[in-house]
C-alpha cells in the first residue's frame, strides 16, 4: 500500500516538473518570438495588413493689401488619375461564384460596357483639357492601353479648375468613384494673383524643388509663416481600398498664417500704370522702378519694378530693383552733404555763397561746371549762392563745401555719410538681400584725394535707391529715419496674432531747424528755372530733387563711339507744407548715345502719379457730414 502511495507520488511530481518545464520553454519561445524573432520579410508581407502614410500637406497663407484685398491665395486644382485595372480587379472578384463559362462570358459582356464608358470618359478629358492635337481619340487609346499594360497610377492632363472637375464629373468612370471607375482627382495647392503683374516681385513666390529652393519677395521672406505645418495620417487596405486607420496617430495639417501689408492696391495700379506708359516705348530704357513711402511710419503704399528681360522690349517685374540695385546716385545725393555743413555750422542760410573761380577747384583736375560759369555770365557775380546751386543742380560749390572743411580730416565727412545709413545694407521685408553699399573710407587701399569732393557730389558711392528714398523720407520727417517696411501684421483667420508694424533707424539725423531748411532747399529745383519744372505741373505742392549719373561700364563711363548708360533720377515730397508721403522714381538706360536725367522720365512719372493719388488720396478730399437734422 505504501509502495503505491510512494509511486503516485513520484509519478505526479514527475508530471508536475514536466509541466513547469515546458511552461518555461513555451515562455521563452513567446519572449522570443517577441523580442528577438523577424519574419521574412516575403512572409511578413503577407501577413500583415498594407499600411502607408499619407502626408497632408496645409493651405499656405494669403498676402493681403493694406486694405485686405487679396494679392496672393491658395486655393486647389484637381489633378486627374485613374487606375486602369481598378474596375476589372473589382468585377473580377465579383465573379468568382459564377460557373466557369457564364464568368468568361460575364467578363466579355463588362469589358465590352467598360470600353464605352473608357470612351465617354475619353471625350470629358477631351472637352475639358481642350489641347490642340489631342483630342477624344487620343485619350481613348491612351486608357486602353492603361489597361492592356495594367497601369494602375496614371496621370492625366493637367491640375483643372474646380469649375472643369465639376464638369469632367458629368462622364462615366469618374461618375463612377475610385474603387468602381478606378478614376480620382488628388488637389494640388495653386497660388493665386488676383491683380496679375502687379507688385509681383514685391510679392514675390517660394518655389521648391528636389535641385533647389527660390524665395523672392514677401511670399520669400515669410515662407514659413505662409507654410504652415503639414499633417500625416496613417491609410491602410481594404476591400474599399485604402481608408483611415483610427488605431494610429493623426496629426492634422496646420494652414499657413495670413500676410498683411502696407501696400495700397490702388496706388499700385497708378504707379505702375504712369511709369509704364513712360518707359515701355522707349527701347533704350532697360529698366525703372518707383517707390511711394509713407513720411511718419515708413510704410512703403506702392513699389513698381519694372525691367526688360534681356533683349526683348517687354516690360515686366523680373528683378527687385528698389532694393538690390546699386548705383551712383548723383545729384540727389547732395542733400546730405548740405545736410552736414548746416549740422556744422558751416552754413547757415540757403543765401551762403561758394566762390565762382571759373567753376572750377583748385588742386582738382575737373572740367569747369557750366552751372558755375552760366551764373558768372547771366549775374555777373563771382559768389554763387547756395539756393541757385541746388536749384540748377551744379557740382563745384558742393565739392568747395567738403574740400574747405574736410580736406584734412575726410574720415569725419564720411563718418557723417555713414551716420545716415548710406553705409548699411537694411534688412527689409523681401526675400532678396539688399547688398552691402559702398562709401569709400579714407585710409582705405581704395582711397584717392578726389573721393571727397566726389562722395560730396553723389559719385564714389554705391547706393540703391531705397537709401535714397530712406534719407528723403528723414528730412520730411524733420530728421527722423523710419525703416521702410512692407509687412503690416500677421493674421490667422482674420485676427491679428502679431503686429509688426513701424520702426526708427535712426532717431534724429539731423535737427528738426536743419530739415525744415532743407525742405526749403528742395522747393528750388521744381521752380521755373529749377532742374524738374515739369513738377510745377502737379496738383499739390512738391519738394524734390533730381540726379543724372553715368553708370560704369566695364570700368569705363563711356565707351566708343560716345556710348554710355545713363540712370535718372528724381526723389520727391509732397505735400512740401505738410509732408505725407515721399517717393523716388530711377530709370535706367542702356548702353546708348541718349542721354537720361532725373528730370525727364522720372520727374514726368512722378507728377503723373502724385496727380492721380492727390485725386483719391483721403487728405485731399473734404470730410463729407450729414447736416439734417
């Protein structure tokens, strides 16, 4: 009895440790097969259920006008696919059940409907592509074919309009959706001009592709604010194909934010409008631009820039010239050489005379100044008065002013140059970087003795015209220096989430006594016998400059044969009594016998423009009340 207790025990003891041995060995292969084990991948990929991701791309933001007018949005084309084998495949497993011969004829029967309705869908692509050469034909041989090679991705047309999706809708397969008809439209982002050219290059575009990236203009410089942040989600197979799989994460797309600038749409349209009409016939003009700066802010209402693409004669918005462009400005540079001399005390009226000398300077190898030497003739004085030198635009007086001054120590003339930022490349609200200007310094390898009586002039300096403009601007504001700017606010849904607004460069470049004289200054040259009398012919009072200057050509300012280019320019304010806005015009001109001054095309397009703001412009018209009681 004993003996067979002792036997049951054993042999249950036994079958316990074989169980807990083959518990272990079953918890080893799991931990395994978990952690350590990979099917095949061939295996692996029949096991599992297809999976993908799918990137949602967001909605880039809109660029509006001051006013919020649309100048740039997104909004979807619809590009066209089809999977050729997608309604075979489907009819196919539909068939299965069916005895073997009446499946064989089912499929005769549905291949023969399916090529009419491949047919029909042919003449919608037809209709609504609407491309020479290929017409209903074409797109009906080229889905059969699809479907004899079994494409199953392919691409038709072009993106169309949701007006021709709409439409292309109508005709059989598409009708029919992706999984029956095998025929889809994915959205493809498209921008948007709604005014056309106009500001283009200020707008600007982001073009991005696998070789490289191009940002130009505001769209350039706030690419990702405009972008956004794109979303993903995670599609996997099914009989319907593929659909959302709620198991895995979702990350929405985040649209862009919305642009808002200070550009008046309005005053765009007229500075474009004016300056084209002036520059566009005139084949030896290669390019021109307009800016048109509020005086308080810096605000920049309108920017046009306009050249020819190489030698065709149309005209178009191709470069940034306003800011990229560099140039010897000229006259209109002066102002701040009188701008330093009655900062210094060295003048102290505009009625302060320069000695005549036969216009010329004594240790200088320059022609005579034919302004100097008319006044010697006509007045019969050898005191030229500083208001007709601005009003005549002569040269030897300002060089006088710097040589008598600053002969000794030109380092300090240039350090007042550069105090009104001549020298700084400002960072503005484009894509495009303004390049490093160009002030020779004394000392420097590039030095010469004549740099000084040049840089006085407006010649030795490489300035773009927003320098100009800038500097203009300050003497309307009584020495204040506003940083130009474009971009007003950022926007989403049409809230203000930052404001960027106006900013000081410098807070005082002057004191407001010598601003207020200067602006008495620029009222000489739109006198009668002033440099810009066509000015005379606006609606409001005018203060402004003109500046003519040879543009280097290979390191020489005239070639052969007489040739040179010329840049023209005139920098305006108005109204001169209470300054609202400033304006530059520059034409540029190819290489030519003809010669180009600020007082021709720009002074003309300047008056043009200030006559059709000053008709629409708030500050000129009268406040209309309602008196009834």
């Amino acid at each position: 009895m004993k003996g067979d207790k002792d036997k049951l025990s054993f042999l249950l003891y036994l079958a316990y440790y074989l169980l807990l041995a083959l518990a272990a060995v079953i918890i080893v292969r799991i931990l395994y097969l978990q952690i350590v084990w990979q099917p095949k991948d061939k295996i692996a990929s029949k096991l599992r259920q297809p999976v993908i991701e799918k990137v949602t791309e967001p909605v880039r933001g809109n660029i509006l006008a001051q006013d919020g007018s649309m100048l740039a949005m997104s909004y979807p084309r619809y590009q066209i696919y089809m999977d050729c084998g997608a309604s075979a495949k489907n009819f196919e497993t539909k068939s299965l059940s069916l005895p073997s011969p009446v499946r064989k004829d089912s499929i005769a029967v549905w291949e023969k409907q399916w090529k009419k309705d491949a047919e029909g869908f042919a003449e919608g692509l037809a209709k609504v592509f609407n491309i020479q050469g290929k017409d209903a034909a074409y797109y009906r041989k080229t889905i059969w074919e699809g479907y004899d090679n079994e494409v199953r991705y392919m691409k038709l047309g072009r993106p169309i309009e949701r007006a021709e999706y709409m439409e292309l809708k109508k005709y059989p397969l598409i009708r029919d959706g992706r999984n029956k008809g095998g025929v889809w439209a994915e959205t493809v982002p498209t921008r948007r001009y709604p005014y056309g050219s106009l500001a283009r290059r200020t707008i600007g575009n982001t073009i991005e592709t696998d070789e490289r990236a191009t940002y130009t203009g505001i769209d350039g410089k706030f690419n990702s604010v405009l972008h956004g942040e794109a979303g993903h989600e995670w599609l996997k197979y099914t009989d319907d194909g593929f659909v959302r799989d709620y198991d895995s994460t979702f990350v929405p797309a985040k649209n862009g934010k919305d642009i808002r600038t200070t550009l008046n749409i309005d005053y765009q349209e007229i500075a474009d409008r004016n300056l084209r009409s002036m520059v566009e016939p005139d084949h030896d003009v290669e390019a021109a631009c307009c800016v048109l700066m509020e005086v308080k802010t810096g605000a920049i209402r309108a920017m046009v820039n306009l050249s020819r693409n190489g030698s065709s004669d149309a005209m178009g918005e191709i470069e940034n010239i306003c800011v990229t462009r560099l140039g010897e400005p000229g006259s209109v540079f002066k102002m701040s050489t009188l701008m330093t001399m009655l900062q210094e005390g060295y003048v102290k009226s505009l009625n302060d005379w320069t000695p005549a000398n036969g216009g010329l300077l004594d240790g200088y190898k320059y022609e005579a100044d034919k302004h100097v030497k008319d006044y010697i003739r006509d007045y019969h004085s050898n005191r030229v008065p500083l208001w007709y030198s601005i009003m005549v635009s002569a040269n030897q007086p300002f060089r006088y002013l710097a040589v008598k001054y600053y002969e000794d120590r030109p380092e300090e003339f240039i350090e007042k140059v550069l105090q009104y930022k001549f020298g700084e490349a400002v960072d503005l609200d484009v894509a495009e970087k303004m390049p490093q200007p160009y002030v020779p310094y004394p000392g420097k390898e590039a030095w010469s003795k004549y740099d000084l009586a040049q840089v006085a002039m407006g010649y030795a300096v490489n300035v773009t015209p927003m320098h100009i403009l800038t500097f203009y601007n300050a003497i309307a504001n009584r020495g204040r220096m506003m940083k130009p700017y474009l971009v007003e606010s950022i926007e989403e849904n049409g809230k203000e989430v930052r404001h960027l607004g106006e900013s000081v460069l410098n807070g005082a470049i002057c004191r407001p006594d010598v601003a207020d004289t200067l602006m008495r200054a620029l009222s000489y040259p739109v006198r009668e016998k002033g440099t810009a009398p066509v000015v005379r012919n606006a609606k409001c009072s005018v203060a402004g400059k003109t500046g003519t200057s040879r543009i280097s050509m290979g390191g020489k300012y005239e070639a052969d044969g007489g040739i040179f280019r010329n840049q023209g320019t005139f920098c305006g304010i108005f109204p001169a009594e209470d300054p609202q806005y400033t304006i530059i015009c520059c034409v540029y001109s190819r290489p030519t016998r003809k010669s180009f001054y600020g007082s021709g095309i720009p002074a003309g397009a300047v008056t043009k423009i200030i006559n059709e703001i000053y008709n629409i412009d708030p500050y000129w018209n009268e406040t209309v009340t309602d008196n009834r009681k």
